[in-house]
C-alpha cells in the first residue's frame, strides 16, 4: 500500500485520467471542432516535421494538378470562342454576298 494522502488530494495517475476523460468528453461534445486531431503534425519532433512536409507537397502537388486542369480548361474554351468567331463571321459574310447579290437582281430587273 502506498503512503496516506490526505482525504480529498489524487494521485497524479487518478488526476491524469481524470484530465484524459475531461478531454475526451470535450472531444466527444464537439468543443474541439477546427483541431486536426490525430494529424501527423500532431506528432511533433523530426517525424512530425518530416510528416508534415510530405504534407504540404502532397497539397502543393494537388494544387497545381486543379490549376493546370482548369487552365487546360480555359485554353480549350479559348479556341473554341475562336473556333465559334470564326464560324459566325463567315455566315456575316455569306449574308452579306447574299444581300448584294439581291441588290444586283433589283437594279437589273429595273
């Protein structure tokens, strides 16, 4: 049997679960929302630091596929623009051949 303690003091074990449980009812309530529980940064020391750098280029890597997906995007909406431009000005031209060449026929029929 240990020593006596007096009536109301804990162990440093009991006030460490107590603490642990505090927490974990925190946890469960939602009162930690926003933390990155259980991330590798979390772990702290050279492994942590390591785990999140593999952190951040996986992001960064992630980052620049989106970008260059929606650029590739972009550049074929673009040509198709142009593709549509190009489209629409010939049929002014027709129309306008068209509209002379109706001229033509109303000054010969006068």
């Amino acid at each position: 049997m240990g020593p006596k303690r007096a009536k109301g003091t804990l162990s440093k074990r009991s006030r460490q679960q107590r603490r642990l449980a505090s927490e974990a009812s925190e946890d469960d309530e939602g009162s930690n929302r926003g933390r990155s529980a259980g991330s590798i940064r979390d772990a702290g020391g050279r492994i942590g630091e390591a785990g999140a750098a593999r952190e951040n280029v996986y992001f960064r890597k992630m980052d620049n596929e989106l970008i260059n997906k929606l650029k590739e995007r972009r550049l074929k909406e673009i040509q198709e623009r142009k593709d549509e431009i190009k489209q629409h000005e010939k049929a002014i031209a027709d129309a306008k051949r068209e509209l002379e060449e109706l001229e033509k026929n109303l000054e010969a029929d006068e």
